[in-house]
C-alpha cells in the first residue's frame, strides 16, 4: 500500500504575522506528493475530492423543480381565485340588477290616507258609589273617570303599532297629521300618548266641540228624539222583575237600584286592577248577570235587537259613520272640488 506524506505550505512564521491573512486564506491547501512506490494512478490531491459529485447535482436539479412547481401551482391558484372574484361579482351584480328592476316596478306602498277612531286606555271607574267606591281610589290616584297608568302605556303603544305600520321615514309631516278628542279628559289625554307613541308629540290635539254636541265623537249626543226613546223602554231594559234580586242587592249594598252597567263597570275595573273585592261582589254568577243587564241597555241606546228601530241607530251610529265618510271623500275627490281649497291631510285619529 503507498504511503502519503502531507506537508504544509505555509511557512512557520505565518501564524504569527497578521499581515500576511490574505496568503494565509489563499495558501490553504496541502499538497500531495507521492512516494517511490506510488502509482501514477494512485497519486490525487484535494482539487480532485473537491469535484461535484452526481448526487449533489441531482439534488440541485430536483430543488430546481421543486421551485418551479411551486410558482406554477401559486400562479395557478391565483387564476382560480381571480375566477371566483370574477363570477362573484357577476352573481352579486346580477342580483342587485334584478333588485332594481323589481323595486322600479313595484314601488313600496305609498300612504294616501288613515282613518281611525280608538277608545281611551284604562281608566278609573266612572260613577262613585258613596262608602264603597272611596275604599279603592288608593289604586285610581288620578281620580273617578281618568285615564290611569296603565291607560297611559297602551295609549303609547298604540301610537308606536300605527307608526310602525303605517308611516316610514318622510313618507308622513306633522302637519299632515289630524288628531281631534272629544271634550272629556281621558279621551284627550289618551290622544297626546297616542301621538307620544307615534313621535308626532308636537302635533296639537284639536277638542272643536263640547261633548253634548259633537255629533261625530261623540254618540250619546244630547239629541231629545234619541233620548226619549230610551226613556220609554227603560223599564223593559232594565228587567226589574227578571232581575229583582240584583237590584235589591244594590239597594242594600250601594243605596242603588237604577241601571246595572255603573255597578258592572266598577266591578270590571276593580278587577282589572286585581284589586280585593268585597264578599257580596265576589260572585262569577252576580258577574255574569251584571254583565247581561249592562249589554242589555246598550242595545237600547243604540235601537238594537230586541229593540230594533231604524232611526235610533242613525241617530246614534250614523253620525260618526259620516265623519268619516266625509273625510274619506274630501281625500278621494278633492281635486275636483272646487269647494275644497286644500286637503293633504294623511292621517286622521278620532279619540272617543
């Protein structure tokens, strides 16, 4: 086997001499030289070993590829998203050229006119029964017939059901509004919620007539043919003799015995309020019974079965019935009347 003998270049004093770095980096190398018995074939040096071997270059090749298939698949990627965004978009502005076609076809609604008559909210009972109706006004601070708190909350709610149903944004101005009350305080006071509720609050309540006169709010007008045919059919309306016991018992309780609706209502107010009631009034028959009288001079006033008459219900129904009418009317056909100078009234609230 050769022997090799490996001899360095450099000269002792190199380690020792900072000035001379760069022979020192550039005379790196060690050099071969062969002995005697060497064969020329056997004689290599480092040069040799430093040849790039076919593996690396196969590796290097491979992470050449490999980049090369990177970048074709990311631009690849980016075409199919670039294709996505495309159809999109297209999708999208299809859709939002279909919603304008639809809406310009078919405008929203338009409001052109609102007619309402509404009840007051709750309220505190209407007739006071002497020793019996003070014991509850505890529970009706605002006094017999007012509006209560309770009557204040739906009145408002009232008011935001009609804004949202029937006014959208400036579709609507205060000044197209109406809103009249017949002259009593709770119907007054429930018309100013109403409006509260519909943030009209700025819009004046109109009271145009005293509440004996007002022939369109209210129905129990002071009229003398109305009112006498009530009085010649009171004692069949009352029921005196079907009845006896409940009258005497009103006779007996409250010092009463004319019509059975004011006990009715302050017992359905009481009990609205869940208030404890008295063990004579406590009863769902006595209940019952007071309710049937009540209904029954109702049908009275307003010439109903059983007493049917056709001018007692024109007196007392179609009064109203032609205020609205009218109103109606005036909005429908106001450009052709010449008498009617202005009528852009959009909403109007009858609080009876």
């Amino acid at each position: 086997m050769s022997t090799v003998i490996t001899v360095s270049a450099a000269p002792d004093h190199h380690e020792n001499n900072d000035n001379n770095g760069i022979l020192s980096r550039t005379i790196n190398k060690s050099k071969v030289y062969p002995m005697e018995e060497s064969s020329p074939s056997e004689i290599h040096n480092d040069y040799v070993n430093e040849q790039i071997s076919p593996v690396k270059c196969g590796e290097s090749q491979k992470g050449l590829t490999a980049s090369k298939q990177q970048k074709s698949c990311f631009r690849r990627h980016l075409k199919e998203a670039a294709i996505l965004i495309c159809v999109f978009t297209v999708v999208i502005g299809a859709f939002v050229a279909i919603a304008i076609h639809y809406f310009s076809l078919h405008p929203p609604p338009e409001l052109v006119y609102t007619n309402m008559i509404w009840r007051h909210g709750d309220r505190a009972p209407v007739h006071f029964f002497p020793n019996f109706t003070e014991k509850y006004m505890i529970a009706f601070p605002r006094g017999i017939g007012n509006l209560t708190k309770i009557g204040a909350e739906q009145a408002e709610y009232l008011g935001l059901l009609l804004k949202h149903r029937y006014f959208q944004s400036n579709n609507i101005t205060s000044e197209q509004i109406y809103i009249r009350s017949t002259d009593v305080p709770r119907t007054i006071e429930t018309a100013r919620y109403v409006l509260k509720g519909m943030s009209f609050s700025n819009v004046t309540v109109s009271v145009e007539t005293p509440k004996n006169v007002d022939t369109a709010g209210n129905p129990f007008f002071d009229c003398a043919v109305a009112m006498q045919f009530v009085l010649d059919r009171k004692e069949n309306y009352l029921l005196r003799e079907n009845f006896s016991e409940i009258y005497e018992l009103m006779q007996r309780e409250l010092n009463y015995n004319d019509d059975a609706y004011r006990l009715f209502d302050t017992l359905n107010c009481l009990k609205a309020h869940d208030l404890a009631l008295p063990e004579w009034l406590d009863d769902s028959e006595l209940y019952e019974k007071l309710k049937f009288l009540s209904w029954h001079g109702v049908e009275a006033l307003f010439g109903l079965e059983p007493f049917n008459d056709e001018l007692q219900k024109k007196i007392r129904g179609g009064s109203s019935l032609r205020g609205i009418v009218s109103r109606i009317a005036c909005k429908v056909n106001y450009l052709d009347w010449v008498s009617v100078d202005f009528c852009d009234e959009k909403f109007y609230g009858l609080s009876a």
